[in-house]
C-alpha cells in the first residue's frame, strides 16, 4: 500500500522509503529480514493491477555511519494512477480493487478511504500529460513518431491530439548554409530550415535544422563552445 501511495504522487519526482532510520531520524539499521530488489518485484507482479499497471521500483544500498541502510526508490512515471484489480490481504486489512490511493503531502490515503476527488483528477491529467505545459506536452508525443501523420503543405500533425502539429519552413536567414563540416560531405550542398512546434497557431519553439549532403541527411543546427582548459579552438556538437 505503501509503494501504491507513493507512485500515485501527482509531482514529478521519484519518492523514496528509507529502512533503517526511525521516526526521529536515528539510524538503527534493520532488524527484520531484509528484501531485495527481486523479491519487491515479485511482490508486485504477484499482485493484480489493473491493465497489467505495475509501479516501477528500484532498492539501492548505502552504508551510514557504519550501518546498512536500504533506500526502496518509487519511480515517477506518467502511467498513474496505479491500482488493484482484484483486493489484496495484509494482515486485518485489504487493499481493495478499484481503490486509488494515494499520498498528500506526508500522509497516506487511509485503508477505509480514497484519494481524494482532485488528486484523481490531477492523476488522471498526469497520464495524458495535460497538467505539464504545450511544450512539455509536445516533448512527450515527439516520443511516439510513429503517431505522426504528413498532412498539406509540409505539415505533420499529431493523429490523436491535431492541435499539435510540426510545420515546416525555410528560415529566415540565407536558404543556403556554409560552414567547414559542410565540406566534408560528399555532396557540399547544405540548407538551412526551420522546424515550428506550433499547438494551434502558437509557435511554441522553433527548431533550426540544416539539411546536408545534399538534403540527405538532417540534423539541428550545431552547438559550439570554447573550451578555454584546452584551447580557444571552438568545438561544435
């Protein structure tokens, strides 16, 4: 129930369960048996989640004034909410199927209960993404390129969510692009365009690109630093 709170965060961070340490924050080690990462994933898979929804976990080990202390970390993923579909027995209490559970600010949702109906709904928009900003949310469907679809004009739009689309055009500044890496190509020929992630008409960030050898190859616009514990040469990447 613990791990099920924990994942069911509607912030963006991993949470963490530290053994050893007690409610005053005295490092006492571990008196019970310890568990490993396996055997916390065999705890969960044992389990039935509904749409086959497992928290991702991870046990690290860390030595504290020479004690042994395991760290359970609960990962942040975007999968919540996490919940059962079949009740689970722990001792005198059940987790109950269909149940969301969840932790607010340093408590647990209680046995008998149920998040509450705003952190449902903030768990819910953290699986779609809705609650991040357009471009944070534009980051998250560039992930799935395959949900791209060409539409008119040199434009892509997303299949499921249209507001999102990719258009293309040449950029402002001369189409035709010269740099030295240019001439390492086999064809020296290079253009320089531009990428809109627009939702809507909102032009939420342009990608410069360049298309090079001759529009065989496209690749964002290089970064160059100097490296002055080195040199005053410039590097691009």
């Amino acid at each position: 129930k613990d791990i099920i709170c924990f994942a069911n965060s509607v912030h963006q961070h991993d949470c963490y369960l530290i053994i050893g340490v007690d409610n005053s924050y005295n490092i006492v080690g571990m008196a019970k048996k310890r568990r490993t990462q396996a055997d916390i994933i065999d705890l969960l898979s044992n389990v039935q989640w509904a749409g086959d929804n497992i928290p991702h976990i991870s046990v690290e080990t860390v030595i504290l004034e020479n004690t042994l202390l395991d760290i359970l970390i609960i990962h942040n993923t975007s999968d919540v909410p996490y919940y059962l579909k079949k009740d689970y027995k722990c001792n005198k209490d059940t987790v109950r199927q269909g149940v969301i559970y969840s932790r607010e600010k340093d408590r647990n949702t209680a046995w008998g209960a149920i998040a509450s109906p705003l952190t449902i709904e903030k768990l819910w928009k953290k699986r779609f993404h809705l609650h991040e900003p357009m471009i944070e949310q534009m980051r998250s469907l560039l992930v799935h390129v395959d949900e791209w679809d060409n539409g008119p004009d040199n434009l892509l739009y997303h299949r499921y969510r249209p507001e999102f689309t990719i258009c293309e055009k040449p950029s402002d500044e001369s189409n035709i692009y010269e740099a030295f890496y240019v001439e390492y190509m086999f064809d020296a020929r290079a253009f320089s365009h531009i990428y809109q992630l627009k939702y809507y008409e909102c032009i939420l960030r342009n990608i410069y690109v360049l298309y090079l050898d001759g529009c065989r190859f496209i690749t964002p616009y290089p970064k160059g630093e100097i490296n002055h514990s080195i040199s005053e040469n410039r590097y691009f990447y």
